[in-house]
C-alpha cells in the first residue's frame, strides 16, 4: 500500500460511501496483522521507534532478547532496554549506526544491533519537489552470543595449541643442548691425554 493511500482517502472521504470506508478500514487492518506476523516469524529482532526514541513497534524476537511481553514496550523510551547507550548517540538521520553490546538480563548474552533512519517522500509546498522527511528509525537486534562463545574457544584452542608448541620448541632445544655438550665432552676426552684432563670432568 502506497504512503500516500491514507492522505488521499481522507481528501476524499466525504465523497466515499460508509461502506468503502469500512472496506478500506478492514484491509489496512489485515495488512497491519499480515506484517506484524512476519515481523514475528523473524529470528533477528526488530524495534520501530519515533523520532525521539519512543517505541512504537517491538517484534516477539526483540521482545525475548529483552525478557519483555512486545506489548509493554509501546510508548517505552528505547533507552530503558539498551542501557547503559545514548540513544542521542546512536540515531543518525545520515545513515546506519551499528554497536555491540552485552546483555545481563534476562539471559547473559551479546547483541549486535544496528540503527537505521526511516524516511518518507514529502512534498514542498508550493513546488513539484519531493524532500526526505526523517519519520522513524528502524533498529535490528541479533543474538551473537553464539558466535562470540565460539570465537572465544577458538583463541583459547590457538592459545593452548600456541604454548604447546613453545614447551616442545624448548624443550627440543634444551635436548639439542644437552647433546651439544655431551658431544663436546666426548670430543674432549678423546682428544686430551688422561693426566692432562680435569678432575671435574668425567
């Protein structure tokens, strides 16, 4: 449906009939129930705020990653659940801002999120021109918990493995060493007489 759709059925609404209306009423119901329920079925989650960071959507992903009913977020400042960031700090209307961040409740775990301004086309008065009209900002929330666990386990296996490899780099050359001069005293008794060599030496 067009952004524009609402603007134009109410410039004409008093020339629809009541039943048109309630015909369009229904079906912009049904588009709304049809996205929310996609916005629901996504793993990542996703969070619609206003331009000054209250929400106003909170899908059933974002809602989890927060330990929160999606419902009792509405209206919410977006700060209350990303504690800890300035929401001033992170909302651009330029472009995308990403961070990372560590969660303690309900569950200890790592997010990664980015921000992400919305626009509407919005027409200048009086000209045929179009100007973006900052509206919204969109904010997508993924669960990297996994992903940093696995990292974290692979530089500690590189780690182990690194300081195995330097034990028996040492050790390697400790034996080198030992037979070095095992060798050298050999050589040494053979090449001086008996009455000539040192007493320590055996």
């Amino acid at each position: 449906m067009k952004s524009g759709f609402l603007d134009k059925l109410i410039e004409r609404i008093r020339r629809v009939q009541p039943e048109e209306v309630q015909n369009y009423l229904i079906r912009l119901a049904q588009e709304k129930g049809f996205l929310e329920r996609i916005f629901d079925a996504l793993q990542e989650g996703v969070i619609v705020t206003d331009v000054q960071g209250k929400i106003q959507f909170c899908n059933a992903a974002a809602g989890h990653l927060f330990g929160v009913e999606p419902e009792e977020t509405r209206g919410k400042p977006i700060d209350d659940f990303l504690r800890g960031l300035s929401w001033n700090s992170l909302r651009s209307s330029e472009g995308t801002v990403s961070r990372d961040i560590e969660l303690f409740y309900p569950q200890h775990r790592f997010l990664n999120f980015y921000v992400a301004p919305l626009h509407l086309d919005k027409a200048v008065p009086e000209s045929a021109a179009m100007v973006q009209d900052l509206v919204a900002f969109a904010v997508i929330l993924r669960d990297i918990t996994e992903d940093r666990r696995t990292t974290e386990r692979t530089i500690e296996s590189e780690k182990l493995c690194s300081e195995i490899q330097l034990r028996s780099s040492w050790k390697s050359r400790a034996l080198r060493f030992s037979v070095s001069i095992q060798s050298f005293i050999n050589s040494y008794k053979r090449s001086v007489p008996p009455d000539l060599r040192l007493s320590y030496v055996t």
